[in-house]
C-alpha cells in the first residue's frame, strides 16, 4: 500500500509497527521498550512503503528486466530515506499539515 494514502496506515503501517513492538517487547521483556519500538517499526513500514514505491516504478518506467544490484538497493534506500526527511521537514516548517490540523 502507498505510504502516501490516509488508509494506508490503518491497514498495513500501524498493524506492522504494532507486532515490530510487540516482538521487541517480547524479546527484551520489557515493556519499556514497546512505545519507542512502536515509533520505530512504524517509521520503517513508512520508509519501506517509499521504498517500494520508488524501486517499482523505476522498474516500471525503466522498462529493464535486469537483476536487482547492490548499488541500485543503495540508491533506493537513500531516495526514500531523503523523502521520508523532506517530508518530515516540509512538516516542521508548516507546509504540509495533517487532516484536521490547522
């Protein structure tokens, strides 16, 4: 599901993040850990989701059935790593707001 879609949360992000929290609470046993481990997993669903995004429709557009190579891995990862920063900048700065927020 896009990263980009309001249901996207409700039916992949927050359930991912919510067992990413609850294996890291069981494996540390302590329930300390579960809201950061929260935050945490829900972040990578996200970042993951831009990831996603980004190597298909490279594959997409690039029309290329060539194998999957470290390098280009990198660059996904660091793509979606700079707009996962963009957007939480644009964020900051009050350019982009949530629904319902003013």
């Amino acid at each position: 599901l896009s990263p980009l879609c309001w249901w996207g949360d409700a039916v992949t992000n927050i359930p991912l993040a919510l067992l990413f929290a609850k294996a890291v609470t069981f494996a540390t046993r302590s329930h300390a850990a579960f809201e950061a481990a929260f935050v945490v997993g829900y972040w990578l669903t996200n970042v993951g989701g831009f990831f996603l995004l980004h190597a298909g429709g490279n594959r997409l557009c690039s029309g290329l059935k060539r194998s999957y190579t470290a390098r280009q891995f990198a660059l996904d990862t660091t793509l979606s790593l700079a707009y996962v920063v963009g957007v939480m900048i644009l964020v900051k700065m009050g350019i982009l707001r949530g629904i319902g927020l003013s």
